[in-house]
C-alpha cells in the first residue's frame, strides 16, 4: 500500500499566488525524485469549529485560507529516500524563497495508506 505526507497550513489570502507559485515549484521537484502525485487545495468550505477544525488547528486568521495538502509515495522507505533529496537540494534553499506562510503553524504527518476504493 501507499505512503502518504500530509500537510495543512493557514495562507493570507493575499500570499495565495506565491504560495501556488512555490507549490508548483516544490512540487515538481518532488516528482522529479519520485513522488507519484502533489496535490494542494485550498479552503473554500472550512468552517470554524467549536472545538476542532482546520481553521483552528493552525489558528488560520480572518484574512488567511487554510490550505489542505498531501504527497503520495510507493512506501515510507520510498518517501524517506525523497524527501533526504529533496531537503538537500539547494534549489529549494530558503535564500531562494520567501516562505508565502508562517511554518510554524504548519500540522503535518506521514500516513500509512488503511483503504482505497
């Protein structure tokens, strides 16, 4: 089965075209390593909770989207190996990029693939 990295993050609504910019750019040297998909979506019917939520789970502001993400992988071995590349490749040096998010409120995790239909 499939390994998938997850990610959730809060994007001001005025970052969301450097955010696609650098996506699109991340993404593809994710691919280029050997990931199978990357996939960003952004929040459009994310309402607030009472409790839980996403909005609250990286304490997104008025003026911020929540941004839901995943990159899947053949296994975790697989994802492993590629993000060791990809975290070492100088493409990808913060010098290059002025990060369109605050990262510190950034939720991820890898997953374990359960059910596929």
């Amino acid at each position: 089965m499939s390994y998938v990295d997850g990610f959730i993050v809060a994007v001001p609504r005025g970052n969301v075209d450097a955010y696609k910019e650098f996506s699109a750019y991340a993404g593809s040297i994710w691919k280029e390593y050997g990931a199978l998909e990357y996939v960003e979506c952004l929040g459009n019917d994310v309402p607030y909770g009472e409790l839980t939520s996403f909005p609250r789970a990286v304490m997104a502001k008025d003026d911020e989207v929540v941004v839901f993400s995943w990159i899947l992988y053949k296994s975790k071995q697989q994802r492993d190996e590629i993000n060791a590349k990809v975290m070492a490749d100088p493409r990808l040096s913060s010098d290059k990029w002025q990060m369109p998010f605050d990262g510190k409120r950034m939720i991820y995790g890898g997953f374990e693939e359960l059910l596929r239909l």
